[in-house]
C-alpha cells in the first residue's frame, strides 16, 4: 500500500493489505466465471434451453451493475468495512440455494443474490483511491487486478475439472468456502479508509450530477464499458461456442476460457510497471487498439477458413491484453474526476460497465442461437471493441481542447 500509510497484516486498525483486496476482488471474479464450462450441463439439468442458463451471467452482471448504484454513495457515507462485510453475509446463504436449487428459474434468483459478492471487486478499487493520487492509483490498481487475474486465468479450469469428476454443483461449494474464508479475512483485516460521514444517503445521491455531467468521467467511463464488453460478450457466448461449435468437453473448455486472463495478467503488469511513466490516457490508448486489433485479425482469419478453437481462443488474448491496459487507468481516470467520490464514482462507473456487459452477454447468447458458427460472437466483439478506441479519442480531444483554454486564458 502506500508509502505514506503503515499497513499492517490482520491488523483492522490499520488500511487492508494490499493481499486483502486482491483476494476480496478475486473472490468476485471467481463467482462470475468458475461455473461457465458447466453451462451445457446444468442446461441439460435443469431441463431447459441454453438461453435461459445463460442468463445466470447476463443476469449477474445486471444485478451487479443495480448494486454499484447504491454500494458507492452507501460506503462513502458509511465506510468501506461494513459494506464489504454486509455484501458477503448475503453472497454466503444465496450460494447455499444455488446448490439446493430446483429449477433453472429457482437457481436464476439465488444467482442474482450472490451479485452481492461485488462489493469486494468494487470498494477494493475505492480504498486503492481513498489512499493514493491519480497515477499512483493506476499503477496500484494495475497490481490489484494483476493479482485478481489469476483467478478468471484458472477459475474455468478448475470448474471445469470439477465439473468432470463431481457435477456442477462442486463448483458452488467452493464458492462458498471463499465466502466464508473471504468474511473471516475482511474482517480481520480491512481497516476502514472512508471513515463514516455526517451526510445522509440522499445527499450523497444529489452528488451524481457532478460526475454525471462530467465529460472526462463519460470518456473514461464508456472506454472502460465499451473494452470489457468485449470480455462480457465472450462470456456470454464462449461457453456455446468451445461446446457445440467446437466439441469441448468441460474440463476442456475450461483450460481454453482461460485464454484472456494471460493476456489480462499481462497488461495489469504492464499498467502497473508503466502508467506512473506515460500517463493514464496514453496507456488506455494502447489497450483499446490492442484489444480492436486482435478482433479484426481473428476475423480475417476465420473469414480465409482458420477456424478451430485454438485459433478462437488464442485470439482471446487480446481481449485480455487490451482489458489488463484499460480498466485499472479508465478506473482510475473516473475515481479521479471527483477524489472524495471515489466510492460513488467507483460505482456508477461499474454499473455501466456491467450494466453494458449483461446486455452484451444476453445478446452473444441470443445471436449464437441454434448456429454452428462463431462469427456472430466475433461482430459483436469487434463493435464494442472499436467504440472504446472512439471512448478515448474523444478523452483526448477533450483534454487537448481544455489545455488550449488554458494556455489562451493564461495569455490574455
């Protein structure tokens, strides 16, 4: 953590350790994506279609988007703690009627439940800025979601090897054994960094104008969302593809998800080796062309007859790399547009990225349908990815265009 501040392990007087937000976001990660290679099989159990399994991830990521409305004002005017222990008490007992589920429509509303896990992967980004300045905060979150990455990078693999040798239900008993591990570290190391404000709830809401109207908070905000749609419409449609396109078997499909979480390591690496050095707009430049670029080049060769699923999961590594690039800087580019609204910025900010993300995950499901190919994933991946190359662009105009100002008021 930072220089200024002494952290002290298992040490709740002190700010979290840097291991403690890692593991808190990872755990979040882990809900998201460990059970996907499971999908055909739970669709098969559950007796109805994939369309409807799917939406376990499309209807994750839109409860999760509603929750980081209010989670953000809630620990500015709270505190990180109690909303992060408050958050996991819920995601432990819906994990719980998930495995006990009847029905897929049952297991869709305990899934919709667990989205409360979110509260480690959003406050984990509001501490790192409750502590540091702008670039600083970049290059920390860079080494946060390095950490985290590791969890999307085998979650899948484990799910499905679990999946393999004891149903999909093990995968959600080990999701509840991180919950209670993840409730047992949170509270004996999360220190409070937002201590509790005099302010009432509906006053932190009045703040929304000020980050709504901002056009950098947008700028930031669209080329985070746009970038990860990518991911999120590959995690909507990756499982149907690597399954039915391609043959995968669980255990299979699960080592292949994996492919952009390399390729996400690699570029948290990166942001937090180089984002204090060339700054926060330059570093999301690179990642969303990065993240195109691999879209457009896995598209000309599937359209030349390269399709395999080595070929379509290996280009997923540009999704990874690209995001690893973008979010830790968009984030903190919108967490610094008002610094005392970290926990609220950090909200709303990821309420549109995952708000976005489920449709985009309900629509990979919808256009893939009954089809034997992956081009219609591909088109969508490829959209999303080109409007967070136009998202930053128009950052930059806009900081150019108020630079001049500047310099011209500073003339006069």
């Amino acid at each position: 953590m930072p220089d200024r501040t002494r952290v002290r392990f298992l040490d709740r007087s002190t700010p979290p350790h840097l291991a403690t937000l890692i593991f808190l976001a990872g755990v979040s990660a882990l809900g998201m994506n460990i059970f996907l290679p499971s999908l055909p099989g739970m669709t098969a159990y559950f007796e109805t279609d994939y369309g409807i399994m799917q939406l376990s991830v499309a209807l994750y990521l839109a409860f999760n988007a509603a929750l980081q409305v209010v989670i953000g004002p809630i620990s500015d005017r709270y505190g990180r703690r109690p909303v992060v222990l408050g958050g996991i008490v819920i995601f432990m007992p819906a994990t719980l009627g998930g495995l006990y589920a009847q029905s897929g429509e049952g297991f869709l509303g305990f899934r919709m439940a667990q989205a409360a896990v979110v509260v480690g992967m959003v406050l984990s980004r509001a501490v790192v800025r409750d502590l540091v300045s702008q670039d600083r905060a970049a290059s920390m979150l860079g080494y946060l979601t390095m950490g985290m990455s590791v969890v999307p990078m085998i979650g899948p693999a484990i799910g499905g090897f679990l999946d393999d040798i004891s149903g999909w239900r093990a995968n959600f008993w080990l999701l509840l054994l991180a919950g209670v591990a993840m409730f047992a570290l949170a509270w004996a190391d999360m220190g409070e960094t937002a201590p509790a404000r005099s302010t009432r709830f509906r006053d932190q809401v009045r703040d929304y104008p000020a980050l709504l109207t901002s056009p950098r908070f947008w700028g930031y905000n669209l080329s985070a969302a746009f970038t990860s749609g990518a991911f999120f419409a590959y995690l909507g449609g990756a499982p149907y593809v690597g399954a039915t396109v391609f043959g995968l078997s669980p255990s299979e499909l699960g080592l292949y998800f994996g492919a952009p979480a390399i390729g996400y390591f690699v570029g948290n690496w990166m942001s937090g080796r180089f984002s204090v050095r060339f700054g926060i707009n330059s570093m999301i430049l690179v990642g969303s062309i990065l993240c195109a670029g691999g879209m457009v080049m896995q598209l000309a060769v599937f359209a030349l007859g390269g399709q395999s699923a080595a070929v379509f999961f290996a280009f997923m590594t540009f999704v990874g790399l690209g995001n690893g690039l973008v979010l830790p800087n968009a984030t903190s580019g919108m967490l610094s547009v008002r610094p005392k609204l970290a926990g609220t910025a950090s909200g709303l900010g990821g309420a549109l990225m995952l708000g976005g993300g489920a449709a985009l995950s309900a629509l990979a499901g919808v256009a893939l349908g009954d089809g034997a190919t992956a081009f219609p994933l591909i088109y969508i991946m490829c959209a999303t990815s080109f409007a967070g190359v136009l998202s930053i662009l128009y950052v930059l105009r806009r900081e150019a265009h108020l630079a001049r100002l500047a310099q011209d008021g500073a003339t006069l």
